[in-house]
C-alpha cells in the first residue's frame, strides 16, 4: 500500500469536448445513432406488441396464429441484437432473462411445469421472482409451439395463460429499461458519443467493444449452427439443441444475427466500422464485404428448416457450408480485421490465473 | 480560468492527437506500478512505470509473467513465470536490469504467484509437481546477493496451489490450494469431477496449521488479499454449472472460520463465476475485485460488505491500493485510478499505456 500522497496524471478531462474530426469518435456515434438506438427501440416495440399480443390472445381477441407471428416478430428482433449487446442488456444477467439457450437438459419445459404446478394462480410478480428460465422467450415459444401443449384446448389455454401474459408484461418491462438506460443524458448512447465518460476513457475503448461485441456474436452464430450440426458432439446432430427450434425460427435467428453484424461493418450510411480502414485497406475491404455476401447468400439459399435439413446428408452439407463461411467471416474479424484496426480483443485468458 | 475557457482548452488537447492531460500538484514520490506486459506483437515484457505515464522500464523476457513480488526494501521484485511456465526474473526495479532468469527445477513449474519474506533472504513460490501432477509446493528460494538459489520445498497441502500471502505476523503463509491438477506444458484441467480446493494456513518450517474447504468442491479458491488487521479475503472461480450459486468471495477474520462473504445476487451473477485480481485498503476498510468474465469492477465496504462501487471494464486485470483508492489494469483498455475516498468514487484514466497488462500490478 503506498501511503505518500502522489501525482496523478489524468487523461484530458474534457466534459463532453471531443473533436467530431476523431474518425474513431465518429464511427462510434455513428453506429450509436444509426444501428445500435435503432435496433434497441425496434426491440423495445416488438416486445412492447407481445405484451400486448399475449393479453389479446388470452382475452380470446387474437388468435394462435397471429400470437405466433408477434413471437416471432419479437425472437427476430432480439437475435439482432446479439453482435450489439453491450452496456446494460449485457450486465447483470439481463440477456439470461430474455433468452435461455443452450438449454441441453430441457429445463425450459421441467421448470415452466414446475412452476405452474406450484402456483397457478401465477401473478407477473411471481414470475419476476422466479428463474431466469421460465421468464423469457424461450418459456414464451414452449407455451406457444410445444406439441405436448394444445392452447386450442380451454382447459389447456387457462393453465399456460397467466404465465404467457407475465412472461410477455417481463420482457415489455425489461426492454423498455434497458432501452431507457440506452437514451438517458448520460446513458449507453451519450457514452458511445462523448468523451471520456464513466464507461469509456476513449474513443478506441468505445471502438474496441463495439468490435468485440461483433466479433464473440459471430463466434455465437457458428456456435447456434455448429451446436445442432453437432460440431461440439462428434458430429451427432442435436436438433434440440438449436436455438428457437420449436418455433422453426432458427435460422431466421441467425439472419437477423447474421444482419446486425453487418450493419456493424457498414454502418447505416457507409459510416460503420469500414470508415475506418483507409484506401490502403481496399483489399480486405473487398474481403469482408465478400465474406459477408457470401454467408447471407448461403443463408438465404436454405429452403427448409434447420431440422429438416439436419435429418438428411444433402441438408447436414449445406449446413456444414454454411458454418464454414461463418468460420471464415469470424476469423476476418477476428484476425486481420482486429489486427489492422489495432484493436486488442481479449488478453487475459480468464481461466484460473 | 472559466468553464469555457477550460472546454477549450481540453477539446483543442485533444485535438491535437496527444493525451495531453493536466497534472495534479506534486507533493512526494509517485507510486511505482509493476507488471507483466506484452506488445501488440505477443512478445513479452517485466514493465515498471509511475503512475504519470512515465516508464522506468519494460525490460524483454521470454515466457509470459503473472504476478510480482517486489523485495522488501531492496530495489528488485521478481517477476513470477505464468503457469506453466519454468521461469521467473529477477529485475532491478530502478533500471529495469534483468539480474537473474531464475529456472524452476525439473519436474516443477511456477504457477504465477510468490512473497519475498520480511527479513528479505527468502522467497516462497507456489509450484507444481509435475510427477505427480498438481501435488502443490512451495519452493524455498534463498536471496544470496542478486540471485535466487533453491534451497528447499515445503508441500502447498493440497493440489494446483495458486496466490500466497503473508498473515500479519509475516511469518504465517496462507495458501490458495486451487484444487485443480494440470499437468506439465499445460493449461488443461484434468480432475473437475474431484477437484479439491482450500484455503491453507502453515508456518515457513511448512507445518499446517489449518486447512478449511468451501462447500462446493468446485469452487476453486485462487486470489487473495489480506488486510492490516488480518482480514483475509479470496476470490473463485467456479468449475460448475453457470448457473449454479456458489460463493465466488469468501472472507476469514481473524480467529474466525473460512466462510462466504456476504455477495448481492447482482454483484455474483455479473461475475460470470470468476474473480480475477483482489486487493484490500486497510485505512479506508475497502475491499476491491476485478471480474474479467463479467468485465466489471467492484469495490466493497469490507466490514459491513455494502457495494461501494460496480462499474463495467472489459478486461480488468491488476488492481492495487493507493493513498486515495485503487489503480486498475486491463487487458484492452486505459488503465483507471479510483479514488474512493468522498462518498461517491471517482474514476480517471491513467496516462499508462492502453491494454496488454496481466493479470496483476504491484505498487512498490
């Protein structure tokens, strides 16, 4: 402990007077403004409407149908925010609570059973106490899509309906906050614009995470692909393992992802991360604008669903295509991206040292 | 000079590229900072800088370093291998000078931590036993001038040993017995399904004098931080489900049992089931995590356990007092100094370089 007072020398203490001319500055806020508030406020509406689609449904004023379109409405916007979860919805386990995935031992299903067995008189309130697992959408696609459930059935519809609606009324509220944190004076948005602030000494620090964040969701998509395909187990595929396959929306998941990721990249007008590599970074440039088209062509090429597709060899081939292009995008980002814009993506290896 | 004029003044700084900062006045000797470094190039380096940004050295070595044991009152700390590594150094911490490359003997490697003793002729490392992987030891080592000689092995009394400390007695180890085994050349785990972790208190003759266990055997104890009065606090990593709720900080005072510090649910669930660096301000009661995992920082009140600070920091890695706080590293990005001592703690980047520091700082 060192007990002499000592001379701290402090980086530039500028409330709010940095320079619009720092190029990593710019495209910081321009991703805040154009892609990030965007895509939070889309989401915050999406889950806004499955609050309301939810009551509607058990008001008997929508039907099955259109309940399942809001959810997927509602999965899509959320899969879209994976490459831009940083700040609040990253922190303190918020993104557990909206989506439980991997969910290898079917805890989704024992708990939301569990728990309507304990209290089915179920109150929004009860929920929020509850397990991350039965309050998100993951909870909400078991209700709406399970075979073993049948809301079509009065008796059935009675059960599940209490926590359908608490379930949509928790992320409403949960969006509605981060999206808050997002656009207060000083909040998620400011802190990407101006600075330094409480978050960020930095524009490159700023930069840096937007980076990451995009990078780790890429690594997220290969894994959403690679768990199913069984790339983890020996090449058996787990098609219970995918993400939202009860509701078919896996692969829609990973176009919205797949999306986000390079609206990052572009930014909403040419001003995203690219703004940063000069004339003499043309040909990576080409490389990843390339490698972008190519895993979304591939995406957009798939006719089935994913389970389909894992049932049989030609399907199992265009899968492993795909995530193989993923694998090449990822480690554009990963490697040369990264490495050119000077951008430190980890260090510390975070396992026992 | 008015607001404005101030604004100014700050926004044309840095325009001008630099981090053209303002200094406080100076009334003493800056605060040696000491860590392990690498550049942006892999290569690694034993960095010593003030805490204004200068540099008294970044001296290369070849294996990556972990944490540093500064002597006593002589000017040399030696700069502890990363496990697995086989070397330590041995660096004058005025010029940066390597004094020794100290290897571990065969069949044993460093595992990153190590404390000179107060009278300053000998130094204990935590080590592995590779013949019989992860059996813990300390390695005595006897300062003879500027070199380090091996002269004797106590057992850790348990397996894959990680920080040590001193009790205040200076003559009482504490020893974080991480459980976990690993073999040589190698980071993997073997045995998560029988780990076997505690908290060890022995003399320097290497008699045991208590060993005490968390409940969960895979709650692995690794970091320390002691305060004056004894207060003795360690940091997990748990090897379990992520979802499962174990106690990732554990407090001992002194004459009491080894038991849970009293965490928020929000604080444990940001931490992602891992604590990196702990530190402990004695006169201002403060105890002080990184959590690299969650990329959070935290600092608690240590009597009552009231969260005094919880702010993101991706990376964080060292954390060390000083007379206002706590100054903290981190793998990718400013260094911050926080200065705890109003009501509401203030951060402020440091004017060190961004990024690439380990996971420990020492402040000589």
């Amino acid at each position: 402990m060192i007990r002499s007072p000592f001379t701290l020398a402090l980086l530039g203490l500028a409330l709010g007077a940095c320079t619009p001319a720092d190029p990593q500055q710019r495209v910081s806020a321009a991703l805040a403004d154009g892609v990030l508030l965007p895509a939070y406020s889309s989401w915050a509406e999406a889950d806004r409407q499955l609050a309301a689609s939810g009551q509607a449904f058990c008001g008997g004023t929508q039907e099955l149908g259109e309940a399942r379109q809001v959810f997927l409405a509602a999965q899509s916007a959320w899969a879209g925010l994976q490459p831009l979860l940083l700040g609040p919805l990253a922190e303190g386990n918020r993104a557990w609570q909206v989506q439980f995935w991997p969910d290898k031992k079917n805890l989704v299903a024992r708990q939301v059973e569990g728990l309507l067995r304990n209290k089915p008189q179920l109150t929004p309130a009860d929920l929020d106490k509850s397990s991350v697992v039965v309050q998100g959408l993951t909870a909400y696609e078991y209700l709406l899509f399970d075979p073993a459930i049948d809301l079509d059935d009065a008796a059935q519809k009675a059960r599940y309906c209490p926590l359908l609606v608490a379930i949509g009324q928790h992320q409403q509220a949960l969006a509605a906050d981060v999206l808050g944190q997002w656009q207060a004076e000083d909040g998620m948005a400011a802190q990407l614009k101006v600075f330094p602030n409480q978050r960020y000494a930095e524009a490159p620090e700023a930069v840096a995470e937007l980076l990451r964040t995009q990078v780790s969701a890429l690594d997220g998509l290969k894994k959403k692909l690679g768990t199913p395909l069984g790339r983890q187990s020996k090449g058996q595929p787990q098609p219970y393992q995918a993400e939202a396959w009860r509701s078919n929306a896996s692969l829609a998941s990973l176009a919205a992802g797949l999306a986000s990721a390079e609206r990052i990249w572009h930014g909403a007008e040419l001003d995203g991360m690219q703004a940063l590599l000069g004339s003499q970074h043309d040909d990576l440039k080409q490389r990843l604008d390339g490698a972008y088209s190519d895993t979304r062509q591939r995406l957009a090429a798939l006719q089935r669903p994913l389970g389909e597709l894992l049932a049989d060899e030609a399907g199992r081939q265009e899968l492993n295509a795909l995530y193989d292009s993923l694998g090449s995008l990822h480690r554009l980002h990963e490697g040369e991206l990264a490495k050119t814009l000077g951008i430190q993506l980890g260090f510390n290896a975070h396992d026992g040292d | 000079m008015n607001r404005r004029a101030f604004l100014g003044l700050t926004g044309a700084a840095l325009a001008g590229g630099a981090f053209a900062g303002w200094t406080l006045l100076a009334n003493g000797p800056q605060a040696l900072l000491l860590s392990a470094r690498d550049d942006a190039a892999g290569r690694h380096y034993a960095v010593g800088y003030r805490l204004d940004g200068s540099r008294l050295f970044a001296t290369r070595v070849d294996e990556r370093c972990h944490d540093v044991v500064a002597h006593p009152y002589l000017p040399m700390a030696l700069f502890v291998g990363r496990r697995p590594s086989t070397q330590s150094y041995l660096i004058d911490t005025r010029d940066g000078r390597l004094l020794q490359t100290l290897e571990s003997p065969a069949q044993r490697h460093f595992y990153g931590h190590a404390v000179f003793h107060k009278g300053g002729e000998w130094l204990y490392a935590t080590e592995n036993d590779t013949s019989d992987p992860g059996r813990g030891v300390l390695g005595v080592y006897r300062l003879d001038g500027e070199r380090l000689q091996r002269t004797a092995e106590l057992s850790s009394h348990g397996i894959g040993p990680h920080q040590l400390l001193w009790l205040p007695d200076g003559e009482t180890l504490v020893v974080a017995n991480g459980g976990i085994r690993t073999e040589a050349d190698s980071r993997v785990e073997m045995n998560l399904e029988a780990m076997d972790s505690s908290l060890v208190l022995l003399r320097r003759d290497g008699r045991l004098l208590s060993q005490e266990r968390l409940p969960q055997r895979q709650n692995s104890v690794r970091h320390l931080a002691l305060a004056d009065d004894g207060t003795l606090v360690s940091g997990q990593q748990y090897m379990g489900d992520p979802h499962d709720d174990a106690p990732l900080l554990a407090i001992k005072r002194p004459g009491q049992a080894f038991q849970p510090f009293p965490l928020g649910e929000a604080q444990r669930l940001a931490m992602n089931q891992y604590c990196a660096s702990l530190a402990i301000h004695s006169e201002l009661r403060l105890l002080a995590l990184t959590a690299p995992r969650g990329n959070r920082f935290f600092v608690w009140d240590l009597d009552t356990a009231e969260v005094r600070l919880d702010v993101p920091l991706p990376d964080c890695a060292g954390v060390g007092a000083v007379a206002e706080g706590f100054v903290v590293s981190t793998g990718v990005g400013r260094c911050r100094h926080y200065d705890c001592r109003g009501a509401r703690i203030q951060s402020q980047p440091l004017q060190l370089p961004a990024g690439l520091w380990d996971n420990h700082l020492r402040l000589a």
